[in-house]
C-alpha cells in the first residue's frame, strides 16, 4: 500500500521597513512531516465514441458512459463523489492534396471524468469492470490517472502547518540562546 507523504515548510523572515534600523532580527525555517496510509483514491477515465457524424459520435460516446454508469452503481459510488473535468466533440480531418482542402472524416466526442473511490482495496476491480464490453475501434474508456490520497487531508495540512511554526519558534529561540537575546515580537 502507497504512503502519502505530506511536508510543509514555514520560512519566517523579518524584513519590514517598519522596523528601526538597528533591530535584531533572526530569521528561521520550520517544518513539519508526516506520513499517512490513504484511504481514498481519485480515478480519472476518458470516455469516448468516434462516429461518422457528431450525433452518431456522441451516442457511442452514451453507450459507453452507460458502462461507466454501471460501474458506479456496482461499487455504490455516490454522484456527489463524481465530477466531470471537460467534455470535447471534435472533428478529424484529413488533408486532401488536390483540392488543398481538410476533409471531415469523423467526429469524437471525448468527457474526462474523476471519481473518488472511497474504498481503495476495490480500485483493481473498478477499473477492470470499466472495460467490460468495449470495442476500441468506436470508443471505449480509457484510465488517464490513479492517485491516493487522504480524505482528511485540509486537516491534517493545517496541523502539521501548526507543527511548522512551532519548529520554527524552537529555532528562533535556540539561535536567541546562542546569540544571548531575547526574542521580544514573532
């Protein structure tokens, strides 16, 4: 199983006119770490159909979102836990010689989707089950992307951003000690 490895780095620096010329400053870096298992993973498939015209194009590209449905339904995947990211439709071309012109030859219709599994030990079987029933020569879904990560991850950045600044705060006061200061404004 993957780690996700969250760092955050907090650099203080004191650099403001609105202190006198003569003010000591010390400036310091802290940092936090920590790793954590995931527990969700965000998957994202292009669905797509190629057809003769944009209609026909765009009912391959149903007929497969249709598989993909099925597949949310299978593995209890929420609507709210799915996102369309584009949709396109799309013209190809080839380029005639004589007449020095671009023909229209077919059309596709292409949707990214990302979706967030939240049970990461069935991610195998859902992309697998998003390639029941294709004929790649029309459309299909393609995985574009799997990546883990934590469904508490806003919390988690803003402890371990607390943790930074306390670090750099024992920094600070480390290099006072040495200096034989007194810190008097963070």
């Amino acid at each position: 199983m993957r780690n996700v490895f969250m760092s955050l780095l907090l650099i203080g620096s004191l650099n403001s006119k609105a202190f006198a010329d003569d003010a000591k400053l010390i400036s310091v870096v802290g940092s936090a770490e920590k790793s954590f298992q995931p527990d969700i993973a965000h998957i994202t498939v292009s669905i797509w159909g190629k057809g003769t015209s944009a209609k026909k194009a765009q009912e391959i590209n149903q007929k497969y979102y249709g598989v993909f449905e099925k597949s949310l339904a299978k593995f209890g995947v929420k609507n709210e836990d799915v996102q369309t990211a584009n949709y396109s439709l799309n013209p190809d071309y080839i380029y005639n010689e004589k007449t020095k012109k671009n023909i229209v030859t077919s059309y596709e219709a292409n949707q990214n989707i990302v979706v967030k599994l939240k049970n990461i030990k069935e991610v195998g079987q859902f992309i697998d089950s998003l390639s029941d029933n294709q004929n790649v020569q029309d459309g299909g879904i393609n995985l574009n992307a799997l990546n883990f990560d934590i469904s508490k991850r806003t919390e988690e950045e803003k402890a371990l951003l607390g943790k930074a600044v306390e670090d750099a705060a024992k920094t600070a006061d480390i290099l006072a000690q040495a200096a034989k200061v007194k810190i008097k404004k963070v």
